[in-house]
C-alpha cells in the first residue's frame, strides 16, 4: 500500500463513520515506533506507522485511523480532542475506533527493573530503572524508610 491508497482509506473512513470530509494529507511515517499514527495538531495531517499494516492487516489500521481521526475532528471543531476528554472518548466508542494499537515485535524496547526497594515499615515493593536516595524518599503508603534489597 502506497500513501495514495492511504489516503483513500482515510477519506472514505472519514466519510462512511463520520460523516465529515478529511481535507488534509495522510500519509506513512517511517520513522514512527512506539504509536500506530498520529495526529499533527498545526497542520492537520495524519501519519500512521506502516509497520503496523504489515503485521496485523487492514483491520487494525482501520483502527487506528478511526482513533486519529478522532482527534482530527474533533481539533477542527474546537472540542476536547484528547485523550483523557470525554468528548473523545464518546466519539471513539461511538466509531469503534481502537483506544491502544498492538505491539509491532522488535518496535519498543523494553527497559529492566534495575533496583528494587522495600519499605521497612509496611513492607511494600518498589521496583525502579533508576536509584533513589533512600535518604530522601520515605515509602508513599505508610512514609516508612526504604531499604535497597537488589
């Protein structure tokens, strides 16, 4: 599939669930990783990761392009257009439009937990990528120390 099919699909989308024209470009990024598309809030266009055709099929970038075109509607109507906005929210259910795209295999990296604290009080586990200065930070339940076990 080429950017001008994806266009198509876009417009058509556009106009079978929403019922509204989509005026703007839409096209594949290449260098998009961790998200399935995106929405360019200054210039209207749509990016969407190919990857993400490649691996799952039509189906999932039909979702994925319901889930930015809500943003892009509901951006050029001036209601809330993000994420946490009921607006979006009651748009997208309302489209069938997907809330989180699948993971692309090799695409995210995953980071490890490196360090791992317990609470001296409560016993709570904390796992981190990063140290804390067990000095400065007390438990966030009971505000008992921290104790570095690996």
């Amino acid at each position: 599939m080429n950017n001008d099919e994806l266009q198509q699909i876009v417009e058509t989308v556009s106009e079978k669930w929403f019922r509204l024209p989509f005026r703007h470009k839409a096209k594949f990024n290449s260098r998009l990783r961790t998200t399935g598309g995106r929405y360019l809030l200054r210039s209207h266009n749509l990016e969407f990761n190919r990857k993400h055709y490649e691996q799952f099929g039509m189906d999932e970038l039909i979702g994925i392009i319901k889930h930015e075109l809500c943003h892009y509607h509901l951006h050029i109507q001036n209601r809330g257009y993000k994420h946490q906005d009921r607006d979006f929210k009651l748009l997208l259910s309302q489209v069938g439009g997907s809330r989180y795209c699948q993971v692309v295999p090799g695409q995210r990296r995953v980071e490890a937990i490196k360090h791992t604290y317990e609470c001296a009080g409560c016993g709570s586990k904390y796992r981190r990528k990063r140290r804390i200065d067990t000095s400065r930070f007390v438990c966030g339940k009971c505000r008992g120390g921290l104790v570095k076990i690996s």
